[in-house]
C-alpha cells in the first residue's frame, strides 16, 4: 500500500520550493551490482569532478540551494551537511564511495547525478502517513553508523513514532538490510524548476536496472 507524505506548512512557509520525490517498489536487495560500479567509476565520478572544477562544491546545482534550505530552516549546512554535498566532497577527494547493498549504492548513484539528497526506507518499519517537517528543539536519532544525530532544525522525515530520516543522515529504524522487500526512495528537493522530474525518471531507470526494483509507484509530494 503507497505511504502517504506530506509536507508541513511550517517548512513551506520557510523555503516554498520544498518538494520530495518518491518511488516505492518491491524489491531483492542484492550485495552488489558490479555493472553499476563499472558505471559509477568510469561515468559518475568523472562527470562529478568536471562539477566541481566547474562550479565548486557548494555551487553544484542542487547543493547550493539545499543549503541556502538549510539556512532558512536555522541550520549550519557547512556543520550539518547535505548528504549529496557529503558523497561529491567523498569523490572529489578521491575516497570513492561505500559498498553497502545495491539499494543503497543505486540510492547514492541518483543522488550524486542530481545534487539532491536522497534517502531509501524499509516500507515494514515505517508507518503509513509520513510528514517531512523541520526537526524539533532537543530533537535527536541514532544515525546509520554513528552516534546520536541532533536533528534540530534539519529537514526531517518522520512517522507517528518519531523521526526517521533527514536529508542529511538516516537513523537507523528504517535503513535498508537484505531483509527489506518493499522501499520507499525519496529524493528530497529544495529547487525549483524541473530538475526533480528528471531526478525521478533517471532514478526509477537505476533502481530496475541496478537492484531489480519491481512494481514501482513513482509521485512527487508538495
């Protein structure tokens, strides 16, 4: 059953251009897909360094409206990055990426093409109406690795339970095992234009070539 998201009127009225693209699919999480890392390495990670030598990191296209976003919401985007900006910093350094699982590598293939933050959620550990709202005061998780995440004024996915992801580090309540069937992915976006169209198409082309996504939903919350 499609989760219902909606976007709160509080992150709105702070940056109007807010909108999140989603697709949520059945799916056999895989290891890895080794004909999408032929293609990360030898087409993404070079297009990725032209983008930074052209525009600077934080100038990306995407990137640097998701942290003028960031601003408007009170948050420090040089301290509380992006996630996007975090995985091209990653590649511009020449550190490359993390093999976690094909969904995720897939997940940060989209987002590192778009500039946009993008976060993938086991559809089993969250509730059915999702809100992506601005965090609250004292507002913390436990982020996928790491310690507690104080999510105070990020951009924040969040269920009747609590918060479970942000455009900057996912907690760990909805990360994706082997065990995941169905995912949502949600591209989170701070731009105008039609740049998040095109993140989505591209986006539902990779999760079915690269992890195999079947009977995708794929619409846009604004």
């Amino acid at each position: 059953m499609r989760k219902q998201l909606a976007i709160d009127e509080e992150m709105k009225a702070k940056w109007p251009d807010t909108r999140v693209g989603c697709l949520q699919y059945k799916v056999k999480v895989e290891k890895k897909n080794e004909e999408m890392w032929a293609y990360l390495k030898k087409e993404i990670f070079k297009r990725t360094k032209d983008a930074i030598f052209d525009f600077g990191v934080t100038e990306i296209p995407n990137i640097k409206e998701s942290r003028a976003a960031y601003k408007a919401f009170g948050k420090d985007p040089s301290r509380y990055r992006v996630s996007s900006e975090a995985l091209i910093r990653r590649i511009g350094q020449g550190k490359g990426l993390y093999e976690v699982n094909t969904v995720v590598d897939v997940n940060n293939l989209i987002s590192i093409e778009s500039g946009f933050s993008v976060g993938s959620y086991d559809t089993a550990n969250i509730g059915e109406d999702l809100v992506f709202r601005i965090g609250r005061e004292g507002e913390t998780y436990k982020g996928i690795g790491k310690d507690e995440i104080n999510i105070e004024h990020l951009p924040v996915l969040a269920d009747e339970k609590g918060a479970i992801g942000s455009s900057t580090s996912d907690s760990e309540r909805a990360m994706i095992t082997d065990e995941a069937r169905e995912v949502l992915t949600l591209i989170y976006c701070f731009s105008p234009g039609d740049e998040l169209e095109k993140a989505l198409e591209y986006g539902k082309k990779y999760l079915e070539k690269y992890a195999g996504a079947t009977d995708m939903e794929s619409w846009i919350a604004e």
